[in-house]
C-alpha cells in the first residue's frame, strides 16, 4: 500500500489575510477512502479545490505541500499540472447536473477525456466508454451513450460521472458531496457503486462531506475539520466509536438518527464551537 | 374543542403537466397528490416523509391553501377550507402558518427582519397598530432565539441557521395553532440543524402547537414527529406511530427508505446489502408505456383509465377485436387476442415502446374439475388464462428489457391461493398464473423488470355475475393494483375478501380451505 | 447605502448628466450669443485654438454663421426633456403592462407577450419614423413614437422578473401571512424589480436621445429653426469637408450624454441590490 496523496501543514489564505485552511496534514493509501469532514466553512472544500489546483481568485496556498505519489504538485509548471489533472486525478462533482455540459451527448462528453488524455481515436474511445457505461451498471448503455444530460435521472447522471472519473484510471479521485443532491435511495446506489468502482481500481478517494452517516459507510481514514483545523484524525473504528475531540463527539450526538427517539438529539454546545474558533484566532494571531 | 384541529380526506392535488403541454391547447393534468387523508389532534406533530417527486411539499401548500385542492376536502377546525376565498381563509391563517423551505427565497431582500416578522400580524389584523406589531415580532424574533436586536437587519447579513430562525418567528408571530413545516432544516449544517430542531420541540410544547413536518430526511422526522406518514407518487403507502413507523415498517417502500439511511455507525455489509423488498422493485406509473390486455370491459376498461390518471405517456388498449376508441388521445387500441401466436408476435412488434405490460385479459367457463362434459372449457381457460399470459410475457420481456427496464403485472385472483369447487378450473388456471408470475419474477430479476402477480377476490364485473357478494369495485381494485406496484409490493391483494383470505390462510389455513369449501 | 451610493459610475456618469440637465435648464443664461442669430461673415469660423478663429464664437460657426457652441447648449433642452419624458412614459406603461402579464398570467399574459412579439418584429427606426410622419412632427410626436415603440423593453424584462419573483417563497410567506394581491404585487413584489426598472430607465433615456437626434436627423423632430443636437449633425454632414466641428461637437455631446447615462444605469445596479451592495 504506497501512499499516493500526502497533505502537508497545508495553508490556505486569503490574498487579503486570513486563514481559511490552517497548517492541515492528511494522507490517502492506494485503495483506501479518506473522508473530509466538517461543517459550512470548516474548509474542507477549500483543501479538494487545493488539489485540483482550482482555488478562486482571492485564495492560495500560502504554506505546506500536496505531494502526490512523491511529487509537489505546487511546484508542477502549469502545463504538467494540467496533463496530470483527469489522467492521474479525476473529480466526481456534488451537482449531477452541473457537472455535465448541457449541450453535448453523452458520448462527446465521456470520449473528450479519452481521447484527450489517453490519445485514443473515436471508434476506440466510443467502445471504451460503452464499457465504462456497462462497468457502472447503467441500463441500455448503447442509448444512454447518445443522450444528452437532460434526459437522465440525477442518479444517472451521478453514474455517469463515475465512470467518466474513473475512465482514465486515475490514482486518486476527489468527491466532493456527490451524493448530496441525490435521494437516500439513489444515494445508496451511489455509494455502493463508488465503493465497487474504487476496491476493483485500487483508486484512492479523498471524500468530501458533511454527512456522518455516509462516512460511517463509506470511509476507511477520516479528518474532522472545523475552523480550518484539525479537530480529529484517525480509521473509521477509532472516530465513530472512540472520538478523542469534544467537536466529533458534540456532532455525533447532534446528528438526528431514525432509531433514536428525540430526547437523544443535543446540539452542539456554544462552548465547543467558541472554543475551536479561539484556537483559530490564536493560530492567526502567531500566523499573520 | 371536540374532533380533529386538521381533517383532510381524499384530497387530490392535479396540475397542468408542462412537459407534455402540447402546441395548442391546456397541458393534461396529473396526478401530484392522489386521495390523501389525515387526521391531526392539537398539539399533535404528523411527519411527512417521501423522496423527490412523492408530492409532498405539493400536499403541505394544499394543506395551508397555497394550492387550491383539486378535489376531496380539507378541514381546519372544524372549518371547511376546502374551496375558502382568500378573504375567508384570512382570519383562519392567523392560526395555520407555515415555515418555508428555502430561507433565502423566503425573504424578502428589501425588508428588515422585523419587517418581514411583523407582516403577517399586521395583515392578519393580530395587532392593527403598526408599532405593536413590531414590538410582538422582537418578542417572536427572541422566542425563536434569535433576539430582537436583529429586526433591523436585512435578511442577506444573516447566515442559513439565523435566516431560518427569522421564518420560525414570521409562523409563531401571530400565535397559530398549526405550522406546516416544510423541508426546513435540509440546507442546514447538523450542528444548525439540531438547534432548529430543538427549538421547534420547545414550541411545540410550550405553546401547544400542531405540526406537520415535511422533510426527505427519515432522522430528521423522527425527532419531531409523534404519527409519521410515507408518501411515494402522490400517495400514502404507510401511515402511524412515529416509533410503529420506525420500529417496524410494514411495508416495502418505507424498508427500503429505512434502510437506506446511512447511520454513523459501522455496518460493512450497510453497502453491499440487497434493498428491502427482496427483488421486487417499485414501478412508476408517470410516463410509462402501457399495453393492457382485456380492455373491452370490466378491470381492463378501468386500468386504462386509471392508468392515463396516474399520468402514463401511452396506453396500448389492446382487446380481441381491435376496436374502441377513447377521448384520451394517448390510448392507442390494439387487436390483440392472446390465445393466437401471431397477434402477439404482431403485437410485440408495432408496441415495441412498452415498458409496463398488464395481463389482464382471462376467461371463466365456471366449469368443475371432473366433469368430463367440462374438459373442453377447462383447456380453454388453460390456454387464455395461463398460456396466453405466459405467451404475452415471453414476446414482451424482451421488449420491456430493450426499453431500460419497467413492470409485468399478471392478473391471477386469491382463487389461485384456495380452490373453490364451483370452478376447479379456473382456479388452477389461476393458481398456475401464480406460479409461473413467481418463476418469472426470479428470471428478470437482475434486468430491471418488476413482477407482480395480483390477486384479487371476488370484482364487480360480469365476468363474476354467478358469483355472490360481497363483490369490489372495480375502480378501487385497479387503484390498489397501482398503489401496490408504486410501492413494490411483489403480491398485491385489492380489496378486502383477498386480504382477508391471504391473512387467513396465513393463519388458519385448514380453516380458511373449509369456509372455501362449503362456500356458494 | 449613503457611501455605497457613491460609487465611482455614480459620481462620473451621474454628475454628467445633471451638468447637462443644468445647462438645458439654463440654457438662455449660459449660451453667449442667440442661437440663432446668422452672421455670413463668420461662416464656418474654426474653433477657438485654430487660426482666424473669434474669441466669440468659442466652438466655432456653422455655414449660416451661428454660434455652434450657443446651439449646442440650447439644443440640450430637447434632448433633455424627451430623455426624460419619453423614458418616463416608456418605463410607467411597459412596466404597467410587464407586471400585469408576468404576475396576472393567463390570458393577460398571452395577450401582452403576444403584443410585444409583434411590436419587436418591426424595426424600431422605421417605424419611428413612420408614426412621426403619421402624426406629424414636433417634440410630442417625437415622445409618443419613443413609449408606443420602446416599452415592449420595459415590459419583457419587467415580465420576466415579475415571473421570477412570483417563484420565490416570500411571495407564499406574504399569500401565508395574509396580504392581498394587490399588495403582494406592489409592496413585495414592485419593490425588487424596481432597481432593475430604474437601470432601464437610465438606458431607455440614452435611447431617447439618440432617437430624439435619429428624428431631428432626418428633420421630423422640432421645427428647423430650433437647434437640436441631430440636426446640427445634419447640417454638419453638408460641410464636413469644409469645417469638421459643426458635426463632430454635437456628436461629441450625444456619446458623452449616451455614455454618462449608461454608467449612471450601471453604477445604480450594484448600489440598488442589496445583495451586490454588501
């Protein structure tokens, strides 16, 4: 097991000042699913865009490095970034829909990457891609291939999107929320589905959610942010069953479960939340 | 006060289906909400679960008057607010509010915080001075923990939890005695989401409040509510106790959507578990394309009216003759008989668009078993009954497979579960329509093809003139038929006589067969 | 929203335009001779930084030896008042109209837009024109021709964010809370259309001008003798080779008075959304 993504003492600041990502590390083995945990604003986005090299305008990466399979990617030219990024690092988005151009097939959409990446002719790349399609289960391959967006279920598309991630054979694929939109049924499927895709690729997935159930499910290694910081690190076992910080635990116990009557609901106290934004307030304060 | 604060029955929700509108003319109308009926006591909290498309924020505005009901009746203290003008509904809101769905959206940009919470108490004349009403919405903005220092600020300097808050305070503002709630904490982080949470529970027991509460999220609904209800395509498949609900679903669909929930808890086998309902999937009826054998009269002639209701893009009538013809433009006739190889075969080809296919069509010569005089009627309620269908699934598994997938539904009756003397036959006909439904459901299992096999008891139609009462009605067995195939129920019993004997024979077998026996 | 207000676009296009509405004001106070005064021995007199120029005639002399800079000023009065009239009728009706099709719907709805669509399949210009020829020339024509033709713009956009506004979920909160259509229409809903009305109203008054100057152009605005900015422009366009400025001053003015507009209508957007202002 080699690691293939390794976060080290990441900074991510705002061009004006101010700390978004606060010195994090994180690793992800081949094969495993790290899950990035944490609420609006605790800057789990932020650490996938990072990656991906897609920070908006007024962020950057102020410190720390992205070694993947042993190299910085901040300090890849632009040019070899980009040959890496869909060859070697694929992303699976939150919004199905968004996620695809609205205006091309299917089959444009899914061979572009093929073609482009792996150099692959049309005929090639249409037979490859119909195998993607048939690899993540969708009905009727053949059809869907020359359908556009619109007239896929948001289960569907999120199938697509899949397999066009995991086209190229990818070391290591960012989703960020991708079952968030989704219905609990179709979100299954869909979890399951990344599960099966990524064991039988040996691909690494740095996950990104604010769900504990799904994590729960899905995650082998997890990193509860909060703040920028963070709050726990450890394998599933030891943070759903073992949590060390008073945040994964107050979140646990705030998180409404079906099997569990109300009076079993708390919500996170004030004083947790306070004291996780004192710590970032004093982090800024040594870290200008 | 006596009786329920909310009564709703049989309420129908249809709108104009844009998607299909044609080039001139009004769009056709479906079904969103489908014979809903509730009962909800004060200070009493209903959950309202279901997935996209179940119709259940459709059914939270008919039920606060946003949507005029199509039909059926709503009542609201005792107060028929079914059809209700504006002007009549306006002292009735003072005490049925509701909470909206998306904060942003909820409030107006241009008003301040007070503002907005003040607006219903104004309009509704709660205080009919303009400084009073401000002063009742810092108390209602601080009840809702937000604190009144926020009237003056403008709903986009607030963060998602706080804009919430400020819809909790514009409900409770005027002091009602119900507040739909819909999806309110879905764009909410857990830690936001929880506070919402609670603090609804407290209103709702400090001011003796009645809630309906609508969200996607099973967990969510199980901290506020005390009855739970699961819709799916505009219908109800279970209702109770939140904790019966829970604890132990009865059916399929609310299995499946239970099981689906992931839980922060460890379970590895959580993903690679089979769905609830074994390998019976739900069937959508919305933009199906239906063939529907047997369609001159009786259950046939009601499934397709049913059908084009339940909002199905295209329905192939198909009937022995050819013939008939329907208002309904997407009702395409077929001449279809189904003891000949060649109009199957030609049917299979020119309706090589279907996707649910509905055996329907069957015969009864009310012939004994060992009547040798007989013999002639039992093989030819053979051939129809079983081979016919069995022909029918054969040429159109295929079909319906190319199709993407959808649904087999065989037609076999509770005569196929306990044999009557006075037709032997057609109850092993039937019987052996049952099983061959079962064999099939096994073969297509893993292709994305649902089969139900119904069995009805005894229908009001003349195929059953001999037969005595109590007989059902039509119409009410083919609308469980589709309520059950929404649902995956893999065996559907309509109506009572068949629930009672499949519940019979369950229970007291030897004693049902007995009671069958000496019956007629 | 006092410092917000004061944006940059603000600030420059709108101290244009009210320097142009004083001057149009005080347009007798401010010109330095009779505009239309003829003097044949100044006759196409060069402005003041070329040779043989007159220090009373600052901007010059057209071929009939009129002061160019005095008609300039006096030729801003026309400009302004159907900048203004014409933008105001034009925004008071298509606004009326867009509300009533984008909030009313049905049959309203069917009727207006299908009113628009045909209005918009004409060419503006020539129909202008056409309705002025029909109705006879003069400042009134020239404003009856802008609304009749120009509010099919007020009345798309104002229906289409009527339509959009109707989807959101105050507008239920307000039916919830007990207010009445006409007063969800005017106090929720008008109030978040109303930026974007004014927006329009800053471009529908740029149009003005240049169709005002379009008509005066081809001679079917204000009677000749009158000075507008068009038909200064016409004038010019005979002499053009003979003296550059008879023509290029009045144009000069039109695209600054078309820009100062435009940047006011820009600047007000962000500093009206509430949103944006932030």
């Amino acid at each position: 097991m080699s690691l293939i993504l390794d976060i080290a003492g990441l900074r991510v600041s705002l061009r004006r000042g101010g700390h978004l990502v606060r010195d994090v590390s994180l690793q992800v083995a081949t094969g495993q699913v790290h899950g990035l945990v944490g609420e609006s604003g605790a800057g789990k986005t932020m650490i996938a865009k990072a990656v991906l090299g897609i920070l908006p305008d007024a962020v950057r990466v102020s410190t720390g490095s992205i070694g993947f399979k042993g190299t910085d990617l901040l300090s890849l030219s632009p040019r070899r970034f980009r040959a890496l990024l869909g060859r070697e690092i694929a992303m699976i988005p939150q919004d199905p829909l968004t996620g695809l151009n609205p205006s091309r097939r299917i089959v444009a959409q899914m061979t572009d990457t093929l073609r482009h990446h792996l150099g692959q002719s049309r005929g090639e790349a249409r037979g490859n891609a119909l195998r993607l399609l048939q690899e993540v289960q969708i009905r009727d391959p053949e059809k869907v291939l020359d359908r556009y967006p619109h007239e896929l279920s948001g289960g569907m598309r999120q199938r697509v999107l899949i397999a066009m991630a995991f086209a190229t054979e990818p070391s290591l694929i960012i989703a960020d929320e991708p079952t968030t939109a989704l219905d609990v049924t179709v979100q299954k499927q869909i979890l399951r589905l990344i599960r099966q895709m990524q064991e039988r690729h040996g691909t690494a997935v740095l996950f990104v959610t604010h769900d504990l159930g799904v994590v729960a499910k899905i995650c082998h290694q997890v990193t509860v942010l909060h703040t920028g910081q963070v709050v726990e690190q450890g394998s599933i076992d030891h943070v759903m069953s073992n949590a060390a910080a008073p945040f994964t635990r107050a979140l646990m116990a705030a998180t409404p479960r079906y099997d569990q009557p109300a009076d079993a609901l708390h919500p996170v106290p004030e004083a947790v939340h306070q004291t996780l934004r004192d710590a970032a307030r004093t982090f800024d304060g040594r870290n200008p | 006060m006596t009786g329920p604060l909310l009564q709703v029955r049989d309420l129908t929700l249809s709108l104009p289906d844009r998607s299909r509108a044609p080039l001139f003319g009004r769009p056709p109308l479906v079904d969103i909400v489908n014979g809903i009926s509730l009962d909800l006591a004060v200070g009493q909290s209903l959950g309202i679960v279901g997935e996209s498309g179940s119709g259940k924020t459709s059914l939270g505005r008919c039920l606060v008057r946003l949507y005029p009901p199509t039909s059926g009746t709503i009542r609201f203290g005792g107060t028929d607010i079914t059809d209700a003008s504006e002007a009549v509904m306006r002292p009735i809101r003072k005490d049925l509010q509701m909470i909206f769905q998306d904060p942003q959206s909820s409030l107006n940009p241009r008003r301040t915080v007070g503002q907005i919470v003040a607006q219903p108490v104004l309009a509704l004349s709660v205080e009919t001075d303009r400084r009073a009403a401000l002063k009742r919405a810092d108390a209602a903005l601080d009840r809702a923990g937000l604190g009144h220092a926020f009237a003056a600020r403008y709903p986009h300097e607030l963060s998602g939890g706080q804009r919430q808050r400020v819809g909790i305070a514009r409900a409770i503002a005027t002091e009602p005695r119900l507040i739909v709630a819909d999806e309110i904490v879905s764009g909410l982080d857990v830690s936001t989401q929880a506070q919402i949470l609670a603090l609804l529970n407290d209103l709702k027991q400090d001011m003796g409040l009645s809630l309906i509460f609508i969200s996607h999220d099973l967990s969510v609904v199980r901290v506020l509510a005390d009855q739970v209800m699961v819709m799916l395509g505009g219908r109800v498949v279970e209702e109770g106790a939140a904790s019966a609900v829970f604890d132990h679903p009865r059916h399929a669909y609310t299995r499946e959507l239970i099981d689906a929930v992931p839980l922060p808890v460890i379970d590895p086998e959580w993903l690679n578990a089979e769905q609830a309902g074994g390998g019976t999937k739900m069937a959508e009826i919305k933009g199906q394309t239906v063939l529907v054998t047997g369609t001159s009269r009786g259950i046939g002639k009601v499934f397709v009216d049913q059908l084009l209701a339940a909002g199905a893009a295209k329905v192939y009538a198909a009937t022995r003759s050819g013939g008939g013809s329907h208002a309904d433009n997407r009702v395409v006739p077929v001449k279809l008989d189904i003891t000949s190889a060649t109009d199957i075969a030609a049917a299979a080809r020119d309706c090589a668009d279907v996707t649910v296919l509905v055996n329907n069509a069957g015969i009864n010569h009310n012939s004994k078993l060992l009547a040798t005089d007989q013999a002639g009627a039992a093989a030819a309620e053979m051939e129809t009954n079983y081979l016919g269908t069995l022909n029918m699934c054969r040429a159109f598994a295929p079909v319906i497979t190319d199709n993407g997938g959808g649904a087999i539904v065989n037609m076999a009756s509770i005569l196929a579960r306990v044999n009557l003397p006075l037709m032997g036959s057609l109850c092993a006909s039937k019987a052996a329509v049952y099983s061959m439904t079962q064999g099939i459901r096994a073969e297509l299992a893993s292709q994305g093809v649902a089969v139900f096999a119904v069995l009805p008891g005894a229908v009001d139609t003349d195929m059953t003139k001999d037969f005595p009462p109590p007989k059902a009605a039509p119409a009410d067995i083919v609308a469980e038929v589709l309520a059950g195939m929404q649902a995956g129920e893999a065996d559907i019993y309509p109506g009572d006589m068949a629930k009672g004997v499949s519940g019979g024979l369950a229970a007291d077998r030897p004693g049902v067969i007995a009671e069958m026996a000496g019956y007629v | 929203m006092t410092t917000a207000l004061l944006n940059w676009r603000i600030l420059v296009g709108g101290g244009i335009v009210a320097l142009l509405a004083l001057i149009a004001l005080f347009a007798p106070l401010l010109a330095p001779v009779d505009p239309l005064e003829q003097d044949l021995f100044l006759e196409l007199l060069p402005p003041w930084w070329q040779a043989d120029a007159d220090p009373t005639r600052a901007l010059g002399a057209d071929s009939l030896g009129r002061d160019v800079l005095s008609r300039l000023i006096h030729a801003a009065r026309p400009a302004l008042i159907v900048a203004v009239v014409a933008g105001t009728l034009t925004m008071l009706l298509g606004t009326a109209l867009g509300l009533m099709a984008g909030y009313m719907g049905g049959v309203v709805d069917t009727l207006i837009s299908r009113m628009v669509d045909i209005w918009t399949s004409f060419p503006a210009v020539l129909l202008a024109i056409m309705l002025v020829a029909l109705i006879g020339t003069g400042l009134h024509s020239v404003i009856i021709a802008i609304v009749l033709i120009d509010w099919t713009r007020f009345c798309r956009v104002v229906r289409a964010e009527t339509l959009a506004q109707a989807e959101m979920e105050y507008i239920d909160a307000a039916v919830t809370g007990g207010l009445r259509r006409g007063a969800i229409l005017f106090r929720e809903v008008l109030p978040n259309i109303l930026p974007l009305v004014i927006v329009l109203l800053t471009l529908e008054m740029s149009i003005a001008i240049i169709v005002e100057a379009v008509l005066s152009f081809v001679g079917l605005s204000v009677s000749s003798d009158s000075p507008t900015w068009g038909g200064m422009i016409a004038e010019g366009r005979q002499v053009i080779h003979q003296a550059w400025w008879v023509m290029a001053f009045p144009m000069g003015l039109i695209l600054i008075a078309v820009l100062a507009l435009n940047l006011l209508g820009d600047g007000l957007k962000t500093a009206l959304d509430p949103v944006l202002r932030r």
